[in-house]
C-alpha cells in the first residue's frame, strides 16, 4: 500500500512512453507511404506554409478562396485551395 516510486520506476516508465511515440511515429511514416495524407490543414499550419499573418488567412477565408471549417473554435483550411493558391497566376 505505501511503495515507494524508484529511479529505476521512472525510468522503465521512461523507456515505455519512448516505445509509445517510436510505435507512432512508425504508424505515421506507413500512413504517408501509403498515401494517406490530411486534407484539412489547422490556421497555423497554413499561414507558417504560406508565410503570412492571421489577417492575410482571414482575408483568404472571407474572399472564398480557400474552403474552411470551423471545429470547437479551431479553423481548419482545404489541402488542395492551399496547394492550388501556388498554382493560381491570376494574382
């Protein structure tokens, strides 16, 4: 009832949660080689692609020119209107 937490505890517990994130990021690489990727981007991750602010995202989403969704108060952004802002030389 009253053990005590060793070093060697810590470490095996250590050493477990290692084995954890290695065995996820392996399910990660199989899911990429396979093809399987995201479709749905957060706002971060589109204005550190991008380069630009969070006003210049927002602008993007108000002018329709990436399709959005907005889930427990996180935008989400399309892959593809992303990809295809690069291959868009209207602008």
């Amino acid at each position: 009832m009253g053990e005590k937490l060793t070093k060697n505890d810590l470490h095996q517990f250590g050493d477990f949660l290692l084995g954890k994130i290695r065995i996820m990021i392996e399910q990660e690489k199989v899911k990429e080689e396979k093809g399987i990727t995201l479709h749905w981007l957060k706002g971060r991750t589109v204005r550190k692609i991008l380069d630009i602010s969070p006003g210049s995202l927002q602008n993007l989403r108000i002018t329709g020119k990436v399709r959005f969704r907005k889930v427990l108060g996180s935008y989400y952004y399309n892959k593809a209107d992303v990809d295809n802002l690069f291959n868009d030389q209207t602008e």
